[in-house]
C-alpha cells in the first residue's frame, strides 16, 4: 500500500438535539476525518471518534490529533505496508490511544478494500448483505417525552431499545417504560454509574425482561460485574471495561460478560475487533456494534464491521438522520424498518459530501508520508 499523504480534516458538527448520559451531556461534536492518499490518487478515510471531554475514555480530540501526528504519522513513514493487519503491531508498540490507532487504521483500511476494488465488509470477511440496528436514547427529562421518543423509534422500525439510566433515574422508568411497551425489545446501558453497593437496585431490574444491562459498574472492572452477573438472570454487556482481546478473554473467563459491545475505537481498530468477534463466535458470546454519535465515515466503518456473521445482536448504528441534519457522506446512511444494506461498492461504500465537508470544516492539516 504505497501511501503518499495523509490529510486531516478538522470538523464540527451540532447534533439535533443534546445526547444526555450518565456521565454528562453533548451536543457539540468535534472530530477528525483522516483522509490517507496512495501514489495512485487513490483515498481512504477514517474518522476519529473521541469526544471533546474525556468522560468516557481519557482520549479526546485533542489526544487523538496529537497521538496521530506526533506518533502515529511518524510509524508510518519508516513501515511499508502490504496489509492493513500489520498496522495493529505497528501502533501496538504504544500503549492506549486506541481511538487515534483506530482512525488511521480505518482509512488505511478502506483504501486497501478501494485498491483491491471490493468493499470493506468483503475486505474483513463480512457475508451478511444487511444488518439490523436499535438505537439508542438519552435520559429524557419527563417519562413522557422517553415514552414518545420510543414510540417513535418503534414506528421508524428500530429493532431494539437502549434507554440511558443513571441513579435516581433508573428503575421506575424502565418499569413505567415496560408497562407500555410490554413485548419491545428494552436494554438499559448505566455508562459505570453503579457499584455493587446497588445490588438491591440493580436486582430491581433484573425483573424487567431487559434484553441486557450495559455496563453497570465501574468503567475498568471486570471482577464485580463477574459478582453482579452471577446475582442476576438478565446478561450483562461489556462497554467501557473492553480496550482489546485480552480484555474480552479475562471478562469471558470470570463471567463478567455474557455479550459483548464493540467499538472499533475503543478496541484500536478493525483488526482487533475482528478478532475479538472470532474468539467470541468460537466462545458463543454474541456481539453487537456500538456507537460514538458518528458522522457518516465511522457509521459506514461500523456497518462494515457488523456485516461479520457473530454480529447477531442489533447495534447501535443507526441512521444518519438520527443525529445529523446533513451527514458528510452521499448517500446518507439509510436504516429502513431497523435495516441497513451494506455497501457493495469498493471501500465503505459512501462517497464523501465535498460540500459537507467543506461546511463542517474548521482546520485541515496535510502530511507527507
Ligand atoms: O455507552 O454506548 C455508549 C454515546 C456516547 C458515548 C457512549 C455511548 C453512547 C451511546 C450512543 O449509547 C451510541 C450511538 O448512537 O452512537
Ligand atoms: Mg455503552
């Protein structure tokens, strides 16, 4: 892969409305789209997915540029490449920064599909030709407005409902949720909001049929979850505990998990996440894609992603209508009754929006490799 260049777009975007948390919420969205470029003008893009504060990992957009430039860039310039599998090992040589790994091994992974002519979901071993998604909802400030946004939802044809708790807004929600919506598919994500001093609590909604709890506890444990998991009959997911396979072997092996939700960024990249999805295929842990509010370039990483068969669990990508008035790619990401085709055309399968692009932009930076 003779790489040239790589370029880094700067960009802000406003989501349509605040995304609330546990941790905190967000609305302004700042990101870069690594765009690497071959000797034979060829492009590939990532998209870094780190937020501006770090409340859910320690990288920000700030870490992420730097890693990327002061690092990352610098590997590159002294490593050919004939597969993006190599990248990993490369970038392994530092520790974290996974979400600044991840975006740099995406676009060099979509231009590798690009080179090849065939789509990044061939290019990673994805057969399925659609994948199904949920989506996931904020902490609303009334239960009426979470019950008409789930309304909503359902009629758009998500195929799942993830609702955000945090104490004090937790169990009599859901149980207000349930009572309306007797058969949805429900699943509650605390973003590392409780400690098993909430046993009682968290007991509480295990009586809720909930699809799963995600990440209840504190965002590096796996050792109280594995106690948790064994007090409960609903699984638990993984989110914020998992940075690599290794990760993923420890919580399989206490029990800490019985799913597992991967995030390209937060795992270091495509390769890494395949190869968590095969251990978990081979362990009969079921997987699901989860989401960082992306624009289209990350959506499109993880619809590619969530073509591999153990994917079996709805994700959390859902349109791009959901956050965003006008997405960087065309065609915008279209989930039609909770579906989504996956691209066949080389690459991710979207073009950029030059326009878009241009509109959203705030800085653009160019490295020679
Ligand atoms: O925990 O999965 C999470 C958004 C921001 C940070 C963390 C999470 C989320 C989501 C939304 O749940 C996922 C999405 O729709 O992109
Ligand atoms: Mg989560």
């Amino acid at each position: 892969i003779p790489l040239k260049k790589i370029i880094m777009h700067k960009l802000r975007m406003r989501l349509k409305e605040p995304f609330a948390t546990s941790f905190g919420v967000m609305q302004e969205k700042e990101f870069y789209i690594i765009e690497v470029v071959d000797s034979d003008g060829n492009k590939g893009y990532g998209e870094t997915v780190a937020f501006s504060v770090p409340w859910y990992t320690e990288e920000t957009v700030k870490s992420n540029r730097d890693i990327i430039v002061d690092c990352l860039i610098p590997i590159l310039r002294e490593h050919e490449l004939y597969h993006p599998d190599e990248v990993f090992p490369l970038f392994e040589k530092l520790r974290g920064n996974n979400m600044a790994k991840a975006a740099v091994e995406g676009a060099i992974w979509d231009l590798y599909a690009k080179r090849k002519g065939i789509s990044l979901a061939t290019a990673l071993g994805g057969e399925k030709t659609e994948i199904g998604v949920g989506i996931s909802i904020g902490i609303q400030r009334t239960v009426g407005e979470l019950i008409s946004k789930i309304e909503q939802s359902l009629e758009e044809g998500y195929k799942r409902i993830k609702l955000k708790i945090k104490p004090g807004l937790d169990v009599e929600i859901l149980r207000e949720v349930r009572r309306h919506f007797p058969d949805t598919p429900i699943m509650a994500d605390a973003n590392s909001a409780y400690s098993l001093k909430d046993i009682s609590l968290l007991k509480e909604l295990d009586d809720l049929d909930l699809m799963m709890i995600e990440q209840p506890l504190q965002h590096y444990d796996i050792i109280d979850h594995a106690k948790l998991q064994n007090q409960l009959k609903t699984p638990i997911c993984l989110d914020e505990s998992i940075h690599s396979l290794y990760d993923v072997e420890k919580a399989i092996e206490l029990g800490s998990s019985k799913v597992i939700n991967i995030k390209i960024g937060r795992v270091g990249g495509l390769s890494e996440s395949k190869r968590i999805h095969n251990y978990c295929k081979k362990q009969g842990i079921p997987v699901w894609c989860g989401g960082m509010l992306e624009a289209g370039i990350g959506r499109a990483h993880n619809i590619a992603l969530s073509a591999l068969a153990n994917f079996i669990l709805p994700g959390d990508t859902s349109g791009s209508s959901r956050y965003w008035e006008e997405d960087i790619i065309h065609p915008e990401v279209i989930a039609e009754k909770g579906i989504i085709k996956v691209p066949t055309s080389p690459g991710i399968g979207y073009e950029i929006n030059e326009d878009a692009l241009r509109k959203f932009r705030v800085e653009r930076q160019e490295y020679q490799i």
